[in-house]
C-alpha cells in the first residue's frame, strides 16, 4: 500500500467519521469498535470523539494524545 493520510475528516454522528485520503479515496470509518478498547475508552463520549483533530497526518483526539494510524482508518473503513 502507498504511503496515506487524511487530508478531510467531518463528523456524522454515531461514531463515524467521513474521511478524504491523499490518494482521493472517499470513506466512512465506524469507531463504534475500537471505544471499548482501552486506549480508546475516553471516546465513548460521543462529544469527545466529534472534536477530533486533524494533525497533518490523521484523525486525534485530546491535543494528540490519542489517534488512530491512517492505515488502519483506510483499511477498516468502506467506501463512502
């Protein structure tokens, strides 16, 4: 896979999250399951997980102490 990252994000409600890649790729990431992962517990509010950042690279929470890699977004999320 080539080198990706975000170069949009908006939140739609539920947990997702419309992402636009570098590559032009459009897609809909569903963080319902990594919140129950510990690292990812502080998201489960969902007005904590819709001010999300964008860091140049991907998608992070809580002045970049959380994020989640833009490989994993692009693998696990489906086209939108």
């Amino acid at each position: 896979m080539a080198l990706v990252w975000i170069i949009s994000a908006e939140y739609l409600g539920d947990y997702r999250l419309k992402l636009t890649f570098n590559d032009g790729a459009v897609k809909i990431f569903d963080g319902k399951d990594i919140i129950s992962k510990p690292l990812y517990q502080v998201l489960q509010s969902q007005a904590t997980f819709q001010r999300f950042e964008l860091d140049g690279w991907t998608v992070s929470w809580e002045n970049g102490k959380i994020d989640i890699a833009p490989e994993y977004l692009y693998e696990h999320a489906i086209e939108a």
